[in-house]
C-alpha cells in the first residue's frame, strides 16, 4: 500500500511507540481542505506538503521528516 507511516518514537527507544498509515488518497484530500495558514507556518518549518505526498506515493521512498 502506498503511503504515508507514521512513526513515532520516545526518547532512547529502538521500537516504535506508535505506528499510523495514511493511504496517499487521504493525503491528497487532507492537503486540499488544510488551511493555507497551517501550510505556510509546516512550510516555515521546513516541511513541503506537496513533496511529502509526491514521495508517499513511491514504494520504495524511505525516510525522517522531522525529528
């Protein structure tokens, strides 16, 4: 399935606390109905929504988008 994983891990730890999968329709229609304020300050910190869909849709992408 192509999308985007979620995972989130606490401090020192090796295995995911958290794991959440969004199928890249969601991401798609999430980034349609997102508010262009909230795009801009993701922007500001760095994160590129349109290049975060782009590469979910690619199978074999891996990665760390924030820290």
């Amino acid at each position: 399935m192509k999308g985007l994983r979620i995972r989130v891990f606490k401090d020192g730890s090796t295995q995911p606390d958290t794991t959440l999968t969004i199928p890249v329709a969601i991401l798609r229609f999430a980034k349609k109905l997102m508010p262009k304020q909230l795009a801009g300050t993701l922007q500001d910190h760095g994160i590129d929504l349109d290049q975060i869909v782009e590469l979910s849709q690619q199978e074999d992408v891996q990665g760390t988008i924030v820290e």
